[in-house]
C-alpha cells in the first residue's frame, strides 16, 4: 500500500487511534477502524515511532454538553479563537480513550505515547500544539533529540487532528508527509466549506507531501 523507504530520520507519529473514534464510538469517524490494523504492520518499518492519545477530562471546554444551548459539531469562540463543539469523546480513564486494539502492534513499538487535550480550557487537536497555538506538547524536542527530519502521519482524524498535526510538524521545520490510505476524515461543513477541502488546501500550501 506504501512504497516509501523509511530511515533512522523518519517518525511514524500515529494520531488518536482510539474507540471513540471507531464505530461504535461517541465520535465516530466513518471506517476508522479499518485503518487500525495497516497502522499497526506500518510500524514495524519504523524505529521512531509516536502514538498521540486525546486525553480529556470530565466536562471539557470542547464538549457540547459544556455549553446550554448549543449542539455537538457546532462553533463556537473561545479566548484562543474558533472551536468545534464535539460530543463528549476520550474521557480520561474511560474505555472510549482506550486504542483500539488492532493497533496495538503500533502502542507497542511507541517510544512515545502523547497525551493530549488534557487542559480543560483548551482542546488540542495537533499533536505539537494546543489550540492556542502557543502551548507546545514537547514533541518537536523530543523528535529533534533523536534526528527525526520528516514526520509521516497516519490515524484519525484527517482533517482535524491529522491535519493539524502536519502543518505543525512544517511549523517546527520538520518534512512531512501524510499517508491517506491509512487515515480517515470526519468530512464535516464548515463555514468555509468542507472540513476536507479546507484542510487539504492548508496543508497543500504548507509543503505538506501525500
């Protein structure tokens, strides 16, 4: 399904592949669990490997049940700017938050497991950053330390925390490439347009390669 070589400078940074995004799960990303197990055979091929874990409390900011009156997938804006209100999803210590457990192959071989969204005023989708977009998670330290050079990224969701975390891996100076085969989108309209395709063209104009 992929032909690319890997090295000693490439990092498989797998997002967010936990049951609360599978079917079955309370944010459910359509066939995001079939992508769990090509993940897990992808990171034998790496020596680096990162594996991201939404990590939020009880009645998180992000939440739509934090917030009378409004509804799940709808905006609003908070002090660090525009968020989409999710269902309650990845609870701490909840079996939601769990990874799914065709991708265990991949936990296994983590030399990182990155919890995030942990903050209960500020959700974080990208794997580098909260979406304050100043509050770093220490990954691009910890990835420089090792002479990782190009990020490949793969889980859920494409054009939210997949997406978020590519362009942010540019920011910090590093390549990066997303493997679509092995990532799924929520593919939700925004006021701009589709989650898709406002994705895609950030990601496009960022130097991001697929």
């Amino acid at each position: 399904m992929d032909g690319d070589h890997y090295t000693a400078e490439d990092a498989l940074i797998v997002v967010d592949p936990q049951l609360d995004f599978c079917p079955g799960g309370r944010l459910p990303v359509a066939d995001g669990d079939a992508v769990m197990a090509p993940i897990a055979a992808l990171a034998q091929r790496f020596r680096h490997v990162v594996v991201t874990q939404d990590w939020h409390p009880a009645g998180h900011s992000s939440f739509a049940s934090s917030h009378p009156g409004s509804g799940a997938f709808d905006t609003v804006r908070m002090p660090y700017g525009e968020q989409v209100l999710w269902p309650d999803h990845c609870v701490q210590g909840s079996a939601g938050a769990d990874f799914h457990p065709d991708v265990a192959g991949a936990v296994a071989r983590a030399g990182l497991i990155l919890r995030k969204g942990a903050d209960p005023a500020v959700d974080s989708y990208s794997a580098f950053y909260e979406n304050d977009r100043r509050t770093a998670t220490g990954l691009a330290g910890y990835l420089r330390d090792r002479g990782v050079r190009r990020c490949v990224l793969v889980g859920l969701a494409y054009d939210f925390c997949v997406g978020w975390s590519a362009l942010d891996a540019r920011r910090e100076g590093f390549a990066a490439r997303v493997l679509t085969p092995y990532t799924r989108a929520i593919a939700m309209p925004l006021p701009e347009g589709s989650s898709v395709d406002v994705a895609e063209a950030a990601l496009h104009a960022a130097g991001v390669t697929f």
